[in-house]
C-alpha cells in the first residue's frame, strides 16, 4: 500500500488525548506519516468526546466542516472515534454522510486494519461493539517527551445521574501493576520524567478485580500500591494522577500519597457540588463533610498541597441555597482551579429524564461568579510566591509565545521564564518569582 498521511484531531478529556497519541503510534508503525494539516492528510480522524454537551457540539461542527474537503478530495478517509462514535454508532453516517468509519472506545486499536479495508473497499464501517482489552493494545508513545500519560485503567462503575461516561466507557477494567510499571521503564528510558496516571475513576484501580475475587475488604487502596510501584522505577522524577473520587480516597491511599516522594503535592478532586441535596441526587456517593475530610487529611499530611476540582452548576433542582453551599465549599477549600460546567442532559444517562429546570441564564451567572471567585483567590494565593524560589519541571518552549519557555511546579503552578542555554527539557531548576497573574509565575532560572 502506498505511504498514506494522517491527522488526528483530539476533543475532551486527557483519556482522549492519550488514545490519540497511541493511535498516532500504531499508525506511524505501519509506516503511515503524520499530515501537517487537515486538508493534506488522506486520512483524517476525530477522537471525539460525549461528557458535555459543548464538546459534543464543537466536534459535530467541525467534522461536518469537513464535507467540503471531502467534495474537493473525494478519496479521503473521515474516521470519527472515541465516546461519541460509541454513543451515536451508526447515527453519525445519516447525521454525517460524508464520513467514512466510526469506532467506539474499545475498538480504537483496530484503526489501522479498518482504514486499510476502508482504503481498499471504498465502503463505509461502523465498529462500536465492546469487550475487547484494549488498554494493553495502546501503550505505544512518542518518545522524548518530559510527561507521559500511561492509561491504568478504563470505564467507571460510579453511575452518577448525570455522566455519560459508564456507557460509553464501559465498567472499570484495571491493568496489572507490572505491566503499568514496564511501560513507565520505557517512557522513562526513552527521555520522559514525570509520569501521570490516568483512569476515569483512578483511586477505584484494582477494586473491581479484588470484588470479584471475594477480597475486598475496604480498608486497601491497590492504587496506593501502584502509586508505590511507579514511585520505585529508577528515573521517575515526578508522579502526578487524575481523576481520583472521594469515596475511595481512604487511609491507606492517604498514607500512599503522604508518603511517596515523587507523588506530587497537588491533587485534582471532583467535588460536582457542596449541597448535599445536590450531591445525593447526582448520586456522587458522599456528604459535603466526607468530601471536607478527605481535603483536611491531606492538607494535614501535606500542608503545601494544593487542589483543583469539577464543579456542575445549574444541575436539575439546584437552587440559590445549593449553589451558595457550592461556592462556599471552594472558598473552604481554597481551590486553585477549576473546571466549572454548566449542566446539560446526557441522553442515555438517570438525569436525562429529569426536567433541566435552570434557566440557561441563571446557569450562564452562577458559572460566572465561580469563575470571578477563583480568578480572586488565586491571584491572592499566587502573591504569596512572589520574591520566593520554587523548584521547575521544564518543559519547554511555551505554546503561546515562542520567546519564554515553561515549566511546573510539583504543586503544578505553570511557570514562564526566558531561555537558558544551560537548561533543557526535563531538567529540574529553581526560580525566583518576581512577577504573577491568576494563571502562572513569572521569574528567571537561578540554579
């Protein structure tokens, strides 16, 4: 077959894009080259998303954009995957007829074979059916890079009203420790130092297989365990991981986190909501006092840690009480950031039937004062670094202005500071801050 360009455009969460990397591998091995735009590629592929209804929207938009490409350039293969193919299946090709294949979740590593069949038959494919291992079949990754993203698990058997996420990503499926850890050694040998461990419901690792074997009691956290194992591999400079749920945010995962050296000290922990009403109708699986607890904990162990969360506004039912109790929790707690959503209805999932009885314009206000709420408290909480040292992870150039370069802090502050010709990707520095906005640190390399 002849050498075949590809690009492959990524909407949603940090599964998504780590999929994406790895596809881009598996096809790269079969000799495919990366395409430099969308309109040059004679495969292009949209690794979609279907937990809110905004990313949903913008992937729709885009593929369907993308008819007049493939009027131009009728050989083009459009390929959309990922949770929408999963949730639409074979919907898409009437709401999209100019595309091509669309694969579900579990079926992304058979890509490349179902491009080539698309490629040689000129026909249309539809591949939603789940149950296949795939996360073992997508632990390729690009080399050289400073982070790495190693899936540890997949699907989630939370159920909460309002995600999309169990149907689409099937229930919680965990890898072997071992086979985690061997994939950590070759990133880390191929130039990677910080690891970040991904899974929809990541403190859950390993708990479906102990249940299932009668040996779950409770008090054991195998995530702890893993969280141990990638801590010991010989070149891991730092641990990060998301997302965590509060339930299973026990003693021994606590003890893990306190404890391990490279565990970074900045945990992203969805909260949804600090209503109680609100938290029991999302089916969320704790109070606002268990969710203050587990924070407390760790603010106690790990008093410089900082914390980010999820928050819904304008979930059916919420009422100025509920979103007061809300805003208070982050005050509480002292957020650094957030992601603040405006609650839409997911077809398929408890709350879909329930009435969206927030008007979009209160929703719209609500999600605004949040936002000028954390703006306020971290350019309060950013002001405390000025004139101080803190310790960098560089990454780099700087996305959005080639002249500076970035790193992180191990309680992830996005750092931007000039060049040096003496520091690299990866290296760990210190710098002194002399500047800060609501979003970063600004300051010059100093060791």
């Amino acid at each position: 077959m002849r050498d075949i360009t590809f690009h492959i455009r990524t909407y949603g969460c940090q599964m998504n894009e780590r999929d994406s990397e790895a596809l881009g591998c598996l096809l790269e091995e079969r000799g495919w080259t990366p395409a430099g735009s969308e309109e040059s590629a004679d495969v292009l592929l949209f690794n979609t998303c279907s937990v809110r209804d905004q990313a949903e929207r913008k992937a729709v938009g885009k593929i369907g954009f993308m008819k007049k490409v493939k009027k131009n350039k009728p050989d083009i293969v459009i390929g959309v995957l990922g949770c929408m193919a999963q949730n639409k299946g074979a919907d898409l090709l009437k709401q999209l007829p100019h595309v091509d294949l669309v694969v579900g979740t579990d079926r992304i590593h058979e890509l490349p074979a179902l491009i080539e069949r698309v490629l040689e038959e000129r026909g249309k494919i539809v591949r939603t059916d789940t149950g296949a291992e795939v996360l073992g079949a997508l632990s390729q990754h690009h080399h050289g890079r400073v982070t790495s993203f190693v899936s540890v698990m997949r699907g989630c058997d939370q159920f909460c009203a309002y995600c999309i996420v169990p149907y689409v990503r099937g229930r919680e499926k965990s890898r072997p420790i071992d086979d985690i850890v061997a994939e950590v050694r070759h990133v880390v040998e191929n130039g990677t130092k910080e690891i970040f461990l991904l899974g929809q419901n990541v403190t859950a690792y390993g708990l479906a297989e102990l249940r299932a074997t009668g040996g779950l009691t409770g008090a054991e956290s195998p995530f702890g365990d893993l969280l141990r194992a990638v801590n010991d591999v010989h070149g891991v400079e730092r641990v990060r991981f998301t997302s965590p749920h509060p339930k299973y945010m026990n003693e021994a995962f606590i003890d893990s986190v306190a404890s391990l050296p490279k565990v970074c000290e900045a945990f992203h922990v969805p909260m949804q909501s600090g209503s109680d009403r609100m938290l029991k109708a999302m089916r969320r699986g704790y109070t606002a006092a268990d969710y203050m607890s587990r924070i407390q904990t760790l603010k106690e162990r790990l008093p410089h840690a900082t914390f980010s969360t999820d928050v819904i506004v304008g979930f059916p039912g919420e009422t100025e009480e509920d979103f007061n109790a809300t805003r208070q929790a982050m005050e509480t707690v002292g957020f650094d950031m957030a992601y603040i959503f405006k609650y839409s209805p997911r077809v398929g999932t408890r709350a879909a039937d329930w009435a969206d009885d927030v008007p979009t314009e209160v929703k719209e206000q609500r999600n605004q004062t949040l936002l000028a709420d954390l703006e306020k408290r971290t350019t309060r909480t950013n002001k405390a670094y000025l004139n101080t040292c803190v310790e960098v992870l560089v990454e780099g150039e700087s996305k959005r202005n080639a002249a500076t370069w970035t790193g992180r802090t191990r309680t992830n502050k996005v750092c931007i500071f000039p060049p040096s010709a003496d520091v690299k990707p990866g290296d760990v520095v210190t710098m002194r801050v002399d500047r800060v906005t609501a979003n970063s640190l600004f300051g010059e390399i100093t060791v």
